[in-house]
C-alpha cells in the first residue's frame, strides 16, 4: 500500500483556504507538556454537528474545480456534491457548480469516484468563483483478512491498524468473512496535504466549539466486504491506530493529543478520544474508521487578502504561503480571478507572508501580525523581479460561432497547469511566468456540447497576450479565424500551406472569404509588419478579402500589425499564428485586425 509523502505538484487555479498548521503561544516546546487550552477527554462527547451557529447566513456561491489522483491525473466521472447540487466531472477531472446554496463562511464539497476512497474540500467562500483541488486516494487493498481473527495490518513506514477481528456491515449488524483493509497515511510534511485531507483543519472539540488544527500526522481507514460494500469495526472491540511522527515535529509533539475524525457528512473534524507518544509514534484506540487525525487545537481569526501585479491588476493563479515561527510547514492558497485569497490564521503570532511566481522564486514576502480579530489585509502589490506579469485574454466560440456559456480553458505553461472557467465567451488570465521560457498552450473546451479547440501553440507577448476567437469543434483539425472592422470570420476548408523549409505561404477560402499570409521565415518569434516592409530576419504579409477589394486598404497610410509565430511544426504537425494591429483604409480611418492560425503543415 501507499504513504502519501512529497508528490509532483501541478500548479492549478484553484482556490485553497489557508488550513496552516501553526500552534497557539502556550504551545510548549518540549515531549511532556501540552498547552493549557487542550483538553484531554477519554469519550467523545454525543452531542456534535453544532457548529453551524458558526457559518453565517445561506449565500449561493460558485466553485470551479478539479479532482484528481494522486498522480495528478484527472478523475473522469467523480461525484461532486456542493449544497443542494450534484455534477460529474468531465474527462479532465473538472466540475463546475454555479450558484449552489452553501454558507458565508463555510461550504463543503464532497466528492465520492469509483476506486477512490471518499474525501472532499470544505472551505470559506468567497463571493467570486472558488477554485478548488481536491486529490483522491486510490483504494487499494492493503491487505485482507478474515473476521474473528484479530490482526494487524502495517505500511512501510511504520503506520499500522490493530484490528480485533469483530466487524459489522452497513446496517449495524455483525458481518463475518473476509475484509479488505485499505489504509494510507497522510504525513503532514506532503506538499500536496491540502489537497488531499478531507475538508480543512477545522474541527467541532468536546464542547461543542469551533477550533482549528495543526496536524501531526492522519491515517485513513476504510474496511470493504468482497463485493466493495463497506464495512466497520464492532464499536465494543477498539482498533489501535499507529501514526509515525515526521522528525521535524519530534521536537515540539505533546505526550498526550487528542484524536480528531472526519465527519463526511458535515464537513469537518470532531474529536473523539487520545493518543500518546509512544518513542517517534503516536498510538491511540478509536471505534470506527474514517479518517483520524492526531491534532492540537488552536485559536484563529479569519483572515483575507488580495494580490496585484505591478500595473495593479489583480493576480489570479498565485500562490501564496503564509508561515508561522512555530510550524516547519507554511500552509498556502491560491488566488481567485479577484486577485483574492482568504482562510484561517493563527491568532496572536508574528507570521511570514510570501507570494511566489512558477518557478516556486518569490516576488514578495513580509512580516505580518499579530492579528487578534478578523483581518482584510492591505492589498499585495507583486513586483515581478525577474519573471513577468503575464495576461493572457481571448474569446471562445462553438462551431456556430456563437460565445460559449459554460466551458474552460486549459493554459498549460512550464509544467503547470492554469483551469480558467468560461461563461460569457470570453476569458482573462493573469499569472507571473519564470523567465526561463515564453512558449505555452492552450486549450478551450466547450462542456455543454463536449468539444474541444484542440491544444494550440502561444507564446506570451507580454503585457498582454490576445489569442484573438478560439472555436471548439471537434470535427476541424484546423482553422483560420480573424476579425476585421467588428465582423469575424472562421475558415476551415479549403486550407493549404506551402513552404520550402526557410519560407512558407498559408491561404484558406475562396470567393469572397479569403485568407493569405506568407513569411520568409520559419523561426518562432515576433515580426512587425509596417507598410509591407519587415525588419530582418523575415517578413509576413497578409491579405484578408471578406466582401472588400484589397483597394479598400490603403498601403500608402500606416500599417502596423504584429506577427506572434508560436510553432512551426514538422510536416504533420501544426503552424501556430497570432496577429493584431490597425491598417488604414481608404477613407482614412484607422480599422482594427486580429487573428489566429492553427493550420496542419503540408
């Protein structure tokens, strides 16, 4: 079986609340104290599900997400359930709920897939579209073993579940024969420990209140017949949990700390028991599986705040650690389309703030707190240093070239991966890029209609890349798109290329809907096209007809458009093009030209 440690991260736009792992001032730094305000109970108390008193009034709130494996791989065909509403993601692991009726200051996602074991995302809201990440544990079977025979099932890294032998099914009633264990660890040190623990480090204590979490370790349990239903333990014949501690928190790890499990049906964490240190493991009895959690409590406040580039436009898809002097880990979150980011924080502690670009380099960092009551802090101002404020716009239609209502696109630069939702047939990406490469793709897909752009080579032009019309139509390979004095065009047939390896000529239509470029050059770069003539290394020239006559450009008045050649493939393979800019027609007025080329090469 598997221990969830460090895994490849794909940087996504989606929406984490800070659930940061930092303890309170009590907090002694040493194996045999453990602060004032935890209180240690043998049983959990009956009385839970209290702390909706909590959440605030109902708001409908939207949220844009993915689900994936512990591959980073999308889930097909997952079950999200947000509020009152139910969706299936697509074939890239995405769902979309729009206006579902959830809390201000709490919504819970659960999500169930086949061959998964059961999670979900539980987070506060913000009134723009919240971007969410939830990674799932695939359920393999551990190991099996058979009812009436106490045994202990182990991981390598020494996480272990002692079990009594006595089972019951769904019903509550008394199951004999053979059981599938599946058992992972999530060890508090893994990068990806956000996404994939259930709900946030948000917990209901034994009296009934709200507190928050720094984890030392969780395991998750789930025990399954042969048919895959589920079973549990007999709640009178305990199971004893083992956590390995990570070295890093042996110095600080309490002798005694209360058990915590995972509530799917409410969304949160609700204490129920102990565990003690036992040398470098925390071992404790609990009464039913789902996932515990070994957790000290502490107090927070709710904290927000908002991230601009350095032209003050908000910085969607960024990544922003918050760290406290008495965690070795930062918890972090990632911006929405506003710029903004908002969670829980330690109450009472000096904290580091740090926004950082692709790449994991920095571009801002500061000192923060004490904060003793709720806080919307200053807005953030990035300046990039060395990487690049990137925005990247465009507008998405189906094969009608009508705008797409409901769709995304998948911008995919440098190993990472942007999801940015589409409503109204158009879309707007900030991101700061590294300075290592300009070159990235992208893909729009139209959910409703099931249809795909196809992925398209960019490169970024900054301080605004425009993509110009993207069409989703599954049955065209290629297209030619442009929009001239407000009307657009879309050509798919017929499309030829022609080139001699240094130079090439692309030209599509017939009639009166006729496309024409050509370029000396082959190279991916930049070209300017002023009055026909083009600075070396290469030219581009371009000729549209749509119901006009080339008379109605006047090439002796200014002409300045950009050539933006973002792949020259092998024979096969795709031609990328963009181009914007403004000619002169013959009545003297200024006209605006856009466009793109996706073309197979001949």
């Amino acid at each position: 079986m598997k221990t969830l440690k460090i895994l490849t991260t794909v940087l996504i736009a989606f929406l984490f609340v800070f659930t940061s792992c930092e303890r309170d001032d009590n907090f002694e730094q040493d194996n045999t104290d453990i602060p004032d305000d935890i209180v240690i109970v043998d049983d959990n108390t009956d009385d839970t599900g209290n702390l909706d008193q909590f959440f605030g009034a109902t708001a409908a709130r939207s949220f844009f997400g993915q689900v994936v494996d512990e591959n980073n791989n999308g889930i097909s065909g997952a079950l999200v359930s947000v509020g009152a509403q139910s969706v299936s993601t697509d074939g890239n692991g995405i769902f979309s709920v729009s206006n579902a009726l959830v809390n201000e200051q709490f919504a819970y996602l659960r999500v169930t897939a086949f061959g998964y074991v059961t999670s979900g995302r539980a987070l506060r809201p913000t009134d723009g579209t919240n971007r969410i990440k939830l990674m799932l544990l695939s359920a393999d079977v551990t190991a099996t073993v058979t009812s009436g025979v106490p045994e202990t099932v182990q991981l390598g890294n020494g996480t272990s579940v002692a079990l009594p032998g006595d089972y019951i099914d769904e019903n509550g009633n008394p199951y004999t024969g053979s059981v599938d264990v599946i058992l992972d660890f999530l060890d508090p040190a893994s990068q990806d420990l956000d996404a994939v623990m259930p709900g946030m480090l948000y917990a209901e204590d034994v009296e009934g209140d709200e507190v928050y979490l720094e984890t030392f370790g969780m395991i998750s349990v789930e025990l399954r017949d042969a048919s895959g239903n589920e079973l549990n333990i007999d709640p009178n014949s305990p199971a004893e949990l083992r956590f390995p501690l990570d070295a890093a928190l042996q110095g600080v790890a309490p002798a005694t700390i209360p058990l915590w499990s995972f509530d799917d049906t409410l969304g949160y964490w609700i204490e129920d028991g102990e565990a003690t240190l036992q040398g470098n493991e925390y071992v404790g009895q609990v009464s039913h599986f789902s996932f515990w959690n070994c957790d000290a409590p502490f107090p927070v406040v709710d904290f927000c705040t908002t991230v601009l580039d350095d032209n003050g436009n908000p910085l969607a898809n960024t990544t922003v650690h918050i760290t406290s002097p008495n965690s070795p880990y930062p918890r972090s979150g990632i911006t929405d389309q506003n710029g903004q980011v908002c969670g829980k924080v330690p109450s009472g502690l000096t904290m580091t703030i740090e926004v950082v670009d692709l790449c994991g380099n920095p571009v801002f960092s500061d000192v923060i707190g004490p904060f003793a009551s709720p806080t919307t802090y200053v807005p953030i101002s990035v300046n990039p240093g060395s990487s690049t404020s990137q925005q990247v716009i465009g507008d998405f239609n189906d094969c009608s070239n009508n705008p797409i209502t409901d769709g995304y696109v998948v911008l995919e630069y440098g190993g990472a991966i942007f999801y940015e939702p589409v409503t109204a047939g158009t879309f707007d990406i900030y991101l700061i890029s590294c300075p290592a490469s300009n070159a990235f793709t992208l893909e729009a897909i139209d959910i409703v209609n099931q249809q795909s752009s196809g992925v398209i080579n960019y490169t970024f032009t900054p301080p605004t890349t425009d993509l110009g019309t993207i069409t989703s139509c599954n049955a065209v390979s290629e297209y030619v798109e442009w929009e001239i004095e407000g009307v657009q065009h879309f050509l798919t047939s017929p499309i030829n290329t022609f080139d001699n390896g240094n130079a090439f000529s692309i030209n599509a239509g017939n009639g009166n809907d006729f496309f024409y470029i050509s370029s000396s050059d082959t190279v991916v770069g930049t070209y300017t096209w002023g009055n026909g003539i083009q600075a070396p290394p290469g030219s581009f020239e371009m000729e549209m007809f749509e119901l006009l006559s080339q008379s109605d450009v006047d090439y002796n008045a200014p002409i300045n458009i950009t050539f933006q050649l973002n792949a020259f493939g092998a024979v096969g393979d795709y031609i990328d093009i963009t181009f914007t800019g403004t000619y002169t027609d013959n009545s003297a007025a200024i006209q605006p030209v856009s466009g793109s080329v996706h073309v197979i090469r001949d």
